[in-house]
C-alpha cells in the first residue's frame, strides 16, 4: 500500500510537471524574424489552403508557422511584422525552363520562322556576343525582372553557367542552373568535351550550396551524339545533380527522331537509358500517350512553356495528359527571345486559356490547376518538392506578397483567379527566398537596378551590329 | 518687246512676294496647347512610320503636327511641353468589343462551360443586381481600368446605356455605345419593344456628340427573331448610327442558324438585309469562307476577342483570312467577366500569340499586325477610321504615352515588337482624348479613383450574394 501510494505520488507529480511544461512552452511566443500578417494567405498545400486574414511566420531561412493571423501572432514574437491587409501571401513561383541571360536578345527578331530566327539572328548573336561579360549583365537583368514578378526559383540552360551562379548569389535567388552541353562549337566550349569538362567544374564547385544547385544540361536529343548523351547523364548521376534537356519541342524533332532511330525523341533517350527521376525535360509538346507512360515510369519532371510554344508555333503540349497521368508539370518561360519576359503570371494566364481553347472546354486548366503548375508541381518536377513550392512549415521561406489594390483587380470574389487572370508580374510587392527580403515595395534591394539597365543598353548597341 | 518685259516683272515679283509670303508663314511658330516631344513617336499611319526623336503637336481637340522633334519644335510655340524621352507616343488603342458595366462579374465564376457560366452565374447576377447604379459604378470601374490601360475609344454593348454615356462624358472617354435589344426580359427592358424604345430615345439624347456614339445593340441572331433584328437595323438606319452585334461566336450559334434557317449566321443575317457598313460584328469565329466574302461585301466591321474566344473556349475566328480578305479587323476585350480584365495590351499579345501557334505559322498576324488591328484597324471596323486609330495631322488628338523603362522591356531592339510582347497596360503614363489629358504621370484626373473602388467594393457584396 505504501510502495503504491509512492508510484502514485510520482506519476501524478510527474503528470503535473509535464502539463506545466507544455503550457508553458505553447504559451511561450516563439521569437522568428519576420511575421507577414493580415493577407490573404494562398498556401497551395495539398488541401489548396487559402486563409483570409492570414500570416506566415520566417525564421530564418524557414517558414515556422503558417495559420490565421491571430492564431500565428498569439505563437511568435517576430523582430519584424510586414502588414500585408489587402495582399496576396503566396509561394514564389518557380519559373522550370528559361536561358536567363537571352533576355539581352528580346525583340531582336520576332514574328520569325524558328530556323530563320536561330540561325539568321540568335546563333549568329550568339556566337559573337556570349561572353562572360554579356552572360553576367544578361543574368543580372534577368535577375532584376524576375525577382520584380515574383519568381523566387528558377532552372537555366546556358552558357558560362558559372558566371549566372556568381549573379544569382548575388541577388539573392534559389535556382538549378544548368551547364549546356551542345555539339557544335558553343561560346564557352568548342566541343562536348570542353563542355562536359566545365560542366563537372561547374558542379563541383556549387554542389551542396543552398540556393544554388548546379546541374548537367545535354541541349536535345538531336544537338548531341548517343555518346555525349550518356556521358552527360553519367556525370549527373555521379554527382547526385539534375538534368535539364529540351525534349520534343518541335515536329522536326520528332521527325529526326523517327527518321534516325525509329522511335519518338522520348522513347530514344529511354533506349539509351538517359531517363530518371532527375531529369527535368523542357516543352514535351510532341509526345504520344506512350511517351507520357514512359516520362511517368523515370519520374522525368516536363516544363510546360505556353509562350515560346504559341510564339515560335511550335505546337501544343498535351497538359491534361499530363496531369492525369501523374507526370510533375512545371510552367516556364523559356528565354526572353521567344516569349518576350520572363512574366511567371502570363506563364500561368497564358496555360488556363490556351487548353481551355486547345480542349474546346472552358473547364480545362482551371486558375487553381496553373498556381499549382506555376509553384508546388514545378517544385516537383525539378525535384525541389520538399523545400519549396508551397506555404507549409519546415519549408524554405521562398515567397511573394502581392498587390490586389489596381482597378483591373477590383472587385475581389477569388484570389487565386486574380492571380491567374488578372493579375501581373508588376503587381508583386515583396519578394523573399530563403527567408531574406530581395525587393521591398517593389524596391529590389540586392541588385543595382539603374546600373544594370545602364549596362544592358550599352551591351545591346553590340548585339545589334552582330546581326543583319 | 515692252510688252513682254512687264509680263517678266510682274511674274517675277509675284514669284519673290509668294516666296516671302510662304517663308514667313512656314517660319512663324503656330501657337498650339500641348508639345509631346524627345519620345518615339509610332504613327501607325499608311507607311507605317516610326520616328526616333519624334513630337506631336496638338491644339485643342486635333493633332496639328507629327514629326521629328526638331522639325515640329520649329512649326509650334506650344503652351504646355511634355519630354516623353524614353517613352511611346502611340495612338490611343481602340477596344471594339465590351460590356463595361460587367466588370463587376470579373473573377465571380471562372472555369466554366459557358451555358453553365451564363445560366448559374452571369444571368443570376445581372437580374438581380443590374440597377442604374450598378451600371454607373461598374462603367465608372471600367473608365478607370481602360484610361489606366491606354484605351481611348471603346465599343459598349450594355443595358442603362444611357447611364454609361454620362460616366463617359465625365471621364473623358471616347466611346460607341450601343443599348441592347434582347428577346428576354433585360433589366431595363421587359421586352425588346421597350428596348427599341429606350434605344431610340438614346440615340437622339447623343446623336452628334463630339466623343461619344449612340448606337444601337441587337444582341445577337439567336436571341432575336427577324422582326426585332430588322426593327434594330431599321432604326440604326434612321438615325445613321452603329448597329453593334455578336455574331458567330460560339458553335452552338452555327448550329442553331443551320437548323432555323439552313444558313450561317452570316449568312443569315445578310438573308434578312441586316448587314451594312454600320454594322460591327462581335467574335465572327464561326464563320466560312464566303461569309468573310458576305461580311467585306457589306463592309462589315469585324472585332476580334482573343482572351474571350479562348477562356470560354468559343474557336478561334480566321484572322489571317480576314485581313487577306481586306475586312476592317478590330480586337477587342470582350466584358470582364470573361477576360478578366480590359487590357488591350493583352489583346495584342494573345492576337499574335494564338495566330502563331493555330496557323502554325511563327510569322502569322505579326506585332505590327496587332498593333493595327488594336489602333487602326479597329478604328475603321467602327466607322472611326478618319477621325482617330492613328497619329496623323487633321485627326482627334487620343494618344497615349508609354513607359519603356522596365527591366522587362530592357534592351530595346524594335519598340513595336515591345508594344506587343512586353508592354502592358500598367505601362501606360499618360492618356489623352480629344486633346485633354485625362491621366497624367500614371494618375486619372477625370475620376475620383479612390472613390470608385470602394463603391466598386461595397457593390460586390450585393453580387456575392445573388449567386450559389
């Protein structure tokens, strides 16, 4: 009776403790950074969250705490609180497909046929500007226009990747930038294996960085031998880093590929063994069913890019298949010399009503369906799923505040048709990635604007004497 | 001998004197209100011209003078200058499609077929909620949306037509205003008796003023029969003023035309007299190859609705076949409610955009293509073709003033391909109407902004409430 009465003792002394304790710490406002209260909060979790009067709490590079305003304040006690009544708390978009320094060619040519375009005026640009000075200055004006829309993540395909990385520290951005590997002479490589060579540089150099994931970038199944092809891909997987390769974005891609081996552009780069999970493929227009089983089976992450398809007519990609089948779609930009921004809501506006038209059904891509491609699926398909791409706790703090004060945007029913439909890169406020603020009241803090416009305009005088 | 010496004389001195005479008055300064000068200054006139460093004079409501800084600089003495160095001066955009008032219903229900849209949402709302003072708050939010977006003249197509025409006259606007006759019970009228009726009291309250066009709106084929068609078109006639209709816009419009009548609605409607150089025809997607002959034939102004046709996914109307065939082709925004917004920018980029991409042609419909059709093109498909779409000495001063200064639209190569493909209408600084300057520095000066939109948002509840 007494060795009872004594485990009672304790168990309830120890019960009390306990409950004391959590009280305690539950009450405990946490301390963060920076507390973003008051908005409309558009999560894009899994249950489409979207939280009027809302707030997000960073610590750090983190998200800690995402919930009604008053439920977020009475947990933190937040160095800094950012008023967002009347705006939008969205994740960052993650623009999956873009050449960032091609924003020095846009309006160059337009309205061109694709051959006449490349080869009268891009590689003829290409071949007698790239260069380390013109991919910095085109990096960081791309920079500039992206972090002013409201892109936080972005995937590249250039040349002189390292010098894009040195930019993209600088302005504080998250992206997967990859080194192209190309047969013909390239700016920066006179041969494959000059490119792959500074491809493994290049990924040497920046694996394991926070914000910045280096990556292998094999140009298309027809710019490259089976050879480079693969030896691209081994060294991808040799280091655990993407791939990035453009796939069946033309018709005469998929001619080639029939023509050459039989098969589509998809089922050769599965013939030699080249898909996986970690390749992210950009346009996918000219797929078949199959094709869409196979790109499902690797887990290969497709980039979806309305603009640059519609632009240089190069087709339709197949998105309601897509998404059916379980395939993680991203939406892209693509490079600003066919498209002609880097605009991640006209990326959106353009996917809803392009397969509306497409499908001939109005309910076909909904608003909801392109946020979704436009953050958390192309988080996925460039394998960045867990860090970023929605407003979730333990995530990366990559988001956007943005304005819905504009005529154009009045009155309010729904947020996320706003943002697909009426809303504009402009429109975007703050920009934060890994929890540090890039642009305040549309202010960008980590770039000197006026010196990099100044910059690109004296570059471009060069660009127009290198073509007709 | 004499005789011919005096002849000499006299010929001589009256050569010099015409000489002084013409010298003098080509050297005299004309005393004009307003300079625009230092800016590129794209004309849209026949040959196209765009002038670097160029001005545009204007006195009172009329252009007097387009061309290089220096030259009209010289031929004016201007009261007010504005330096647009590093900006547009374009012609004001002409939106040859709208239903202002529907502004109200953006974003209400999105991602609909467009019977559902209509039937559960659209007509709900317009039943219970289109008052007089619904129409002027959403006209008023519409005014602002479309000075902000550099809009100069619209083509209206709405009940309470005549509260529209005072928002309209207040906020300086330019405008076709067309009061709808519809065979259902409309909220302003109970029958299309009482329609025509209120329509011909309109037109005669504003026949001949100096902005705005009354005009007369029979709905569509389908929602009218013969007699209420012929009656509109008769008293459109009578008064020698617009007649605006949908036509061939979706294809269950074909159908119902082929199964009444055994014709296109083209077809039709020119079976019955309809059609004439008045008429403005909304959409024409669903049209064959001889009825763009019909439409020409009759010198029937066409409007363009790119975002409409593809959000409520109608078809896509022949444009290229249209300008091939020599009809006046205008773009148009359509109402908000399917858009979402009034951005004619918008308009010029999905017109080229989606032509590209369905005629699978990256040279089809072409900024400078677009960018008529926006100005020009519509000017003249509304019977508006001398008096504004264009920058030319002798027509209505409605310009605009367009910023270039963002990185999304740095460098610039070709300032028409920037118009089109980056340019939107936030972009817009200035815009001037009949001479007046009714925004200014990107602030309206017509409309109590702040106003509006909280009338705009107060009104909103009430349209929440009468939809599911």
């Amino acid at each position: 009776m007494a060795k009872r009465s004594w485990i009672w003792s304790v168990t309830i002394w120890w019960l009390l403790f306990s409950a004391a304790v959590l009280v305690q710490s539950s009450d405990l406002p946490r301390e963060v950074d920076l507390l973003l209260t008051g908005g409309t909060v558009v999560t894009v979790d899994t249950s489409g969250r979207v939280i009027t009067d809302g707030a997000v709490a960073i610590d750090g590079s983190v998200i800690v705490a995402v919930g009604s305003s008053a439920e977020v304040a009475s947990a933190v006690n937040a160095i800094e609180i950012v008023d967002t009544s009347g705006q939008i708390v969205m994740p960052g978009l993650v623009n999956t497909h873009t050449h960032a320094p091609m924003v020095m060619y846009r309006g160059l040519a337009d309205d061109l046929a694709l051959m006449e375009w490349l080869e009268q005026y891009i590689f003829p640009a290409e071949a007698k500007t790239v260069t380390p000075e013109f991919v910095r200055v085109g990096a960081a004006l791309a920079a500039l226009e992206m972090i002013r829309s409201g892109t936080t993540t972005f995937v590249d395909m250039y040349y002189f990747e390292e010098v894009i990385a040195e930019v993209v520290l600088e302005a504080g951005l998250r992206a997967v930038l990859g080194q192209t590997i190309i047969e013909f002479p390239a700016p920066d490589a006179a041969v494959p294996d000059v490119a792959l060579a500074r491809a493994e540089a290049f990924v040497q150099a920046w694996r394991g960085h926070e914000r910045i994931n280096p990556a292998v970038a094999p140009h298309a199944m027809y710019t490259l031998d089976e050879n480079n092809l693969v030896a691209a891909r081994n060294l991808a997987l040799r280091y655990e880093v993407p791939i990035l390769i453009h796939l069946a974005e033309t018709e005469n891609e998929l001619s080639i590929a029939r023509e050459q081996y039989g098969l589509t552009p998809t089922g050769y780069l599965e013939s030699i063994g080249f898909l996986g999970s970690s390749v992210v493929a950009a346009h996918g227009v000219w797929v078949s069913g199959a094709d869409i089983e196979i790109l499902k089976r690797h887990g290969v992450g497709v980039s979806h890019n309305p603009e640059s398809n519609m632009k240089l007519a190069s087709g339709v990609a197949p998105v309601s298949r897509y998404l059916a089948a379980g395939v993680d779609l991203g939406l892209g930009t693509d490079g600003a010399a066919s498209n002609n921004d880097l605009d991640m809501f006209e990326a959106m506006r353009m996917a809803s009503l392009l397969h509306k038209l497409h499908e001939r059904n109005p309910r076909a891509v909904s608003a909801k369906t392109s946020l979704e491609m436009a953050t958390i699926g192309g988080a996925r398909a460039i394998g960045l799923g867990d860090e970023v791409g929605s407003l979730e706790p333990g995530k990366c703090a990559d988001l956007i505040i943005v304005s819905m004060a504009a005529p154009r945007q009045t009155p309010l029913y729904d947020p996320i048709s706003h943002l697909v439909y009426t809303t504009r890169g402009d429109d975007v406020r703050m920009t934060i990635v890994h929890g540090r603020i890039l642009m305040r009241d549309g202010r960008v803090l980590t770039l000197d604007e006026t010196m990099i416009l100044e910059e690109a305009r004296q570059l471009a005088m060069k660009v127009s004497d290198a073509v007709p």
